[in-house]
C-alpha cells in the first residue's frame, strides 16, 4: 500500500509544476504588495473605477460589496455581485484599480454571455465535486484492487482538470477587457497602463500555474491506473 501514498515515485513529477506555482504565487504577492503602495494619478478607488465601468455598461443595479481578507477579489455570477478585499475596495493604487477592472471584466463576460464562462459555470459543481471524490474513488480502487473505480475517480478528475483548462481563457480574457475599459474611459493615463497590466498578468500566472498542476496530477492518475494492467 505504500507504493500508492501520496509519496510514491510519480509523485516526482508533479514536483516542477509545484515549484512553478509557487513561484507564481510569490510573484503575484510581490507585484500585488509593490503597486498597491503606486496611487493612480487620478486618485480613483477600485470601488469607483468598478461602478464607473459597470455603469457604463448599464450594470447600475450591480451591487460592489467589500469581502474580508487579501485578494478574496471576485464577481460571483450566481447572485451577480461583485465583491472586493479592502485594499481593492478602498484603495486608490494602480493595483486596486487593475483588480476592480479585472472583475468588472468578469461582470461584463456574464453579461455577454461569454462561451467559456458559461462553459465553466456550467461544469463547476461537477468539478468541484469531482475534484475533492477523485483520490478517494482512486485511492479505494488502488487498495481493493477494483479498476473500475480508478477510471471513475480518473473520469472525475478530468472534470476538475477541463474546469482550470477553461479558466484559462476567462481569465485571459477578463484582464485584457480591464486594460482596454482602464484605458478607452479614461480611468488611468496611459502611462500607468503598463503598471497595471503586470499585477493582472502575475495574477493570470498563478491560473496557469493551477492548471499545469491539475495536468500533471491527471498525468499522474494514469500512470498508477497504467501499472494496474
Ligand atoms: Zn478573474
């Protein structure tokens, strides 16, 4: 049973991927922490460069509501509230800006029903299920030696990897939306574009590290179903 712990030889390699989203995670910290001390030249909160935006896409009735803790920042599309951490909320850096506006671009790919947030929306709760069932239905098969409950832990799994794999684009996406609505009204001179651009794409960095993790894990999963046969 030990050759099938969370230690057991394939576990080496999940190792780069881990190292590359650690890395992710220090660099989104990093450049978070050093724009967040940058004010924006027009001195706007997140919380006013987020009602801006979402105004000027006739999203009045769209409540902005502050959420505790650090980077908690999101757009929830079940009760299609936007919800920002103080230092976004009430802050008045390129780096609050930059957050609210990537959210906002969230708010707006709802709105426009976006394909791939909808794809992803759709297949959530699968995957978050799938994701937390999947090493116990594979790690049951592996120790009563049933295969077939291997492949349906596999098959599970595969839901949380397709989940991050399109997170991708709505990430992507969401953040080259919130570059363009900084710069077409006005919000940020351009100058200060770049500045916000690089806490987005270190933020797009911890997704893509997710998601290599999610690949390898699965790559992973089939190499212990494999020795089965
Ligand atoms: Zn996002």
């Amino acid at each position: 049973m030990f050759g099938y712990g969370l230690f057991d030889p394939t576990f080496i390699i999940l190792l780069p991927a881990i190292i590359f989203a650690a890395y992710a995670q220090s660099k989104i910290n990093s450049t978070f922490n050093t724009y967040l001390r940058v004010r924006n030249s027009n001195g706007y909160t997140g919380y006013q460069v987020a009602r801006i935006i979402l105004d000027k896409h006739g999203l009045q009735d769209l409540p902005i509501e502050l959420i505790n803790g650090n980077l908690t920042d999101h757009y929830d599309p079940r009760k299609r509230i936007l919800r920002l951490s103080n230092a976004v909320y009430n802050g008045n850096s390129l780096a609050s800006v930059g957050v609210a506006a990537h959210e906002c671009g969230h708010a707006v790919q709802h709105q426009e029903a976006y394909i791939p947030l909808t794809v992803r929306n759709t297949i959530a709760p699968i995957a978050s299920i799938g994701s937390q069932l999947s090493w116990i239905l594979v790690l049951a098969g592996l120790f009563f030696g049933f295969t077939g409950l291997i492949d349906i832990g596999i098959l599970f799994f595969s839901a949380a990897v397709l989940f991050q794999l399109i997170t991708l684009p709505v990430e992507y996406n969401a953040s080259s939306r919130a570059i363009a609505m900084l710069t077409d009204y006005n919000l940020v001179p351009a100058d200060e574009v770049g500045p916000a651009k690089k806490v987005l794409s270190a933020a797009a960095l911890t997704y893509l590290a997710a998601t290599i993790v999610a690949v390898m894990q699965l790559l992973r999963l089939l190499i212990l179903r494999g020795r089965r046969d």
